[in-house]
C-alpha cells in the first residue's frame, strides 16, 4: 500500500538498519486483544475503554504525551499494577485467548509468561550470569550444561553476548548503561516469555546505545510479540510495524506504522506526530 | 549609613565562638584517650589475655571478663538480628503505610533512646527473677533488647535506599515477594545491614547497667550459660571503684580494650557505608 501523503519532514531519517515494511496485511493473527479495558487509579479513570488486538511477532509502539496512559496500559499487560494498593483494571484482556485479568489467573505466573524491561537499567546485585539465569532458577528443574546454554543464547539474542562473554562472572552493575539495558533485555528473554512489554527502555540512554537496542529489538521481532512505550517518535517509526496514538487515556488511532505516520485517521494524531503539541 | 564593618564584626565574632566551642569539644575527647592511653597502656601485657581476674594484691588478667563480654555480645547478636533484620523488612516492604507500621516504629524509636538500665532492670523483672539466680543468658537478652532498635531501623533504612525499579524488575520475572526480597533486596542492601549489625555490636558491647542487673559479674572462669558470668564493662566498674592499684590498672587496660574494639568497629561501619555509596555511585 502506498502512502497517501507526503511523510512530514522530520521523519525522513536515514536508518542504518533495514525495516520491514508493514502492512496491515502482513501481521498474523492477535496475541494480545483487549475489550472495553478502563484503568482506575483510586477513584481517578486513567483509561477509557480501550479496545485493540495486537498480533505475534511484530512490534508495537505507543506513543502520545506524557500521562495520557500508555504506561499504564502496559502496566495492565502484566498486572504489574497489582503491586500498588488502590488500581484496579476492569474489561478484558486476552493474551494467547486467556483472559488474564480473572481472579483465577496467577500473577507470577503470568509475569513468567510477559516479560518486561524497565526505562531504568535495573540489574540485580549479582554476576552477570546470574542475573540472565534469575529468571530460569524462579522455576526450577534448569541446571548444568542447558542453563548455561540458556543464559548463552538470550544474552546472543539480546546482541550482548559478544561484548562480555568473558565478563560473565562480573556484578551486572559494572557494566555500562546500555550494556545494563541489553542485560535486562537478556535475563527477560532468557524465560522465552510470549510477550516482551519495553517502557520507554532508551530513555536513560545514549544515542549509540539506544542505537544498539533497537538492533536488537528488530531481531527479537522475529520471536516476540513486543509492545513499546516511547516517547521518541522517530524511535516508533524506525523500530514498530504497528504505532498506536494515546491521548487523555483513550486510543485514538492505531495502525501500521507506515500508514499511522504517513497519513494518520485522526486530527490529533496528525496534530501529534507533526509537532503541534504536546 | 556604613554597615559593613559591623556585619563584619559579627561574622568574626560567630567565627571566633564557634572555632572556640569546637576545641573544647575536640580537647575533652583529646584528654578522654590521652588519660586512657597513659593509665591503660602501662597495664597492657599479655596476663591480661591469659588469667583470671585475681583477688586483690594478686597478679592477674581479665580473660574471663573478656570471654564473657564476648560470649553475651554474640549470644545478644543471634538474638536480636533475625528480629531486628526481619522486623526491619516488615517495615520497609510489607506493611510500609499500615497503622501497625506507624505504632511499631514510633515503639521502635522510644527503644532506641530508652536508658539501659531500664532495660537491665525489665529483664531482671521477667528472665532473673523467675530463674532465680543472675545468668549470662539473661545478660545477652538485655544486650539483644538494646541491638533490636539499632538493627531493625538500619536494616529499613537501607531496605528503602534500594531503587523500586529493582524489585519491579524482579517481581516482572514472576518472582513472589519473599524470593524478591531474599535474592534481590538483601543482597542489594547487604553492606548496610550488615552496619547495622557491626553499629549495634559497637552499641551493646560497652553497656554496663543491663549487665549489673542480670549477668552480674564472676570471679572466675565460667563458660555455664545459665550461670553468672564476667563481662569487662562490669569488672571496669567494680575494679575501678575499689581502693587496690592492681585492679585499678586493671580496669584501666580493660576501659582501653573496649574503646579500641568499638572504634574498630565504628570505622569498619564507616568503612562499609562508604564503600557501599561509591558503589552505588558507580553503578549509575
């Protein structure tokens, strides 16, 4: 599908890596799907019925400014707001058809199964092994020679492997800050969770290593069903097949990125993403 | 009108007072350790590591007080530190705004400056005087009741110095609180508990009021738990009221002894904290 209008200025970029081109046409079918999704915090409503489904092995960003709800929205997709008293979500999510806001579903279980990587690199007080390997030890019945080979293959997959194989056994704290982030990506995957959920994850970061991160993140692409938060939009058109507009706590549009950033369906998201506001 | 040189004054003045106040305060810690050095050094020698504390006018040392004091802080230690540490994660991550939590820590707080004595004389009340006799265990419960406060503050203190985005992190894996707390808290907040524990040591192994009431004091060798037992801070007390010059030397070089010990121990504390936060400031 061609674009329809001319993209706006500030997104004609030169990548240094190859995007493929996504259309609504290429993506499978839905690994995520939400239905009428509204957020409390307390009494405050924070999301308004959102309803969308996200298909397998592709990318998607969220973008919008700032407090308009899209942490909060992956923040739901893991039920990591079950951590603070007072939120509640109510609708439906579904994630691999299950819905995972029943009472009957298990938190860490379903945390096993979404992983997700933090705009502050976070790694644990310990070896850069054992901070990929934490994940695998959680369930259990991993040793020896298979978790070694575990570790190994997400920290390849994270696209750190080469730069600290020999670091294995150094605390995870004394890497650098992209080093850090590409770890945390590493020791999410390593449980080869189904989703990979990333708030803002360059955010802290330099533009070589967020350079670097995105590398991996086209990578990944290939396995993951990976929904984004970003407040970069030139980051949402270089990395994701699909963009998603957030506003006020409602989704305002949602589709393809090259469409969405091209010639976008709503007013807002147009106003958006050419610098009018926010 | 030129108010300069009034403003001037004013500050030399404050300048001048408090450089004034300062010394006084530096030459009385000064003469504390100069006095303790002179009388404690000429009684150091090596008896005072291999015999007992002697009658009167006979040659001795103090190496009963010194197993006992050390024998009732490990002992106060083991006690208190699972409460104090665990008491301490309570607080920091599970009942963070209870009301139970308030109460607890404003209970914690009075304990924390409650005089020593008080807490020798409420393990006399319900440990000596139902056992009926002074024993070294009940000595190392008052000891533990004054490390309890020191410990759980410190230990809560560092609880919450660790970022949120950690635990996040590890509670994202499908970790459950406890598994989060033990492997990734504690080990994050390690060099600050364990000064917590080297401050409460530093604390409790120069009281002497809990033990007056509770282990009492011995002349001799005794490694009974349900006994009385000698501890240096009391032997100091006893030996340095009394009218003979052996057991005043006596006391002289157990008073050096203590000192250098929570020394040590205060500047390992330091030594760790700071380690900790240049750690810290690394990790950034």
């Amino acid at each position: 599908m061609m674009p329809s209008a001319k993209p706006p200025k500030h997104l004609k970029l030169r990548l240094p890596y190859p995007v493929a081109a996504a259309t609504s046409q290429d993506l499978g079918p839905p690994k995520i799907e939400t239905r009428a999704l509204d957020f409390f915090y307390g009494d405050v409503r924070s999301l308004h019925d959102i309803n969308m489904s996200l298909a397998d092995r592709s990318i998607t960003a969220f973008i919008g400014p700032s407090g308009c709800g899209k942490s909060t929205l992956l923040r739901v997709l893991n039920r990591m707001y079950a951590l603070y008293p007072r939120q509640r979500a109510a609708g439906e999510v579904l994630i691999g058809g299950r819905d995972i806001l029943s009472a009957s579903v298990d938190v860490a279980e379903l945390r096993y199964r979404v992983g997700m990587v933090f705009q502050k690199p976070t790694p644990f007080p310990m070896s850069v092994f054992d901070n990929v390997a934490f994940g695998l030890r959680l369930v259990g019945g991993i040793h020896g020679a298979e978790l070694k080979m575990r570790v190994e293959s997400a920290l390849r997959d994270a696209a750190i492997w080469e730069e600290i194989k020999d670091k294995l056994h150094a605390d995870g704290r004394s890497l650098s800050g992209g080093q850090q982030q590409r770890l945390c990506i590493a020791r999410a995957i390593a449980v080869q969770p189904e989703v990979l959920l990333l708030d803002e994850p360059t955010a802290a970061l330099d533009p070589i290593s967020t350079l670097r991160i995105e590398e991996t993140l086209q990578a990944l692409r290939e396995k993951y069903c990976i929904v984004m938060v970003t407040h970069n939009l030139q980051q949402a058109a270089r990395v994701s097949n699909v963009t998603g507009f957030m506003f006020m706590g409602e989704l305002v549009e949602i589709g393809p990125s090259n469409e969405f950033f091209t010639s976008p369906k709503s007013r807002k998201t147009d106003d958006y993403i050419t610098g009018r506001f926010g | 009108m030129n108010r300069r040189p009034l403003r001037k004054f004013k500050n030399g003045a404050f300048l001048v007072l408090s450089s004034i106040a300062t010394l006084m305060g530096l030459a009385c810690l000064a003469a504390i350790l100069w006095t303790l050095l002179s009388h404690g050094l000429a009684g150091m020698s090596w008896h005072l590591f291999t015999e007992m504390t002697p009658p009167p006018g006979a040659q001795g040392g103090l190496l009963n007080a010194l197993y006992g004091s050390a024998a009732m802080t490990v002992l106060g230690i083991l006690i208190g530190s699972p409460i104090g540490v665990l008491a301490g994660t309570y607080l920091a991550e599970y009942g963070k705004k209870s009301r139970l939590s308030t109460v607890i820590r404003f209970i914690n707080d009075v304990l924390l400056s409650a005089p020593s004595i008080v807490i020798g004389l409420f393990i006399y009340e319900i440990v000596v005087v139902h056992m009926g006799h002074f024993s070294a265990i009940s000595g190392a419960l008052a000891l533990a009741v004054l490390a309890i406060p020191v410990i759980l503050r410190t230990t809560e203190d560092m609880l919450n110095l660790v970022p949120v985005g950690m635990k996040d992190s590890s509670a994202a894996l499908g970790a459950y609180p406890w598994r989060t707390t033990l492997s990734v808290l504690y080990p994050a907040a390690r060099s600050g508990i364990v000064t917590g524990l080297l401050l409460a040591i530093a604390r409790i192994s120069g009281e002497t009021a809990p033990l007056l009431f509770t282990a009492l004091n011995n002349q001799f060798w005794s490694t009974d738990l349900n006994a009385p037992i000698a501890n240096l801070p009391v032997v100091i007390f006893q030996f340095a009221l009394s009218p003979y010059k052996d057991w005043q030397d006596l006391a002289w070089a157990g008073a050096l002894i203590i000192t250098v010990t929570i020394l040590i121990l205060s500047i390992s504390a330091r030594v760790l904290l700071a380690l900790l936060q240049s750690g810290r400031g690394a990790g950034r």
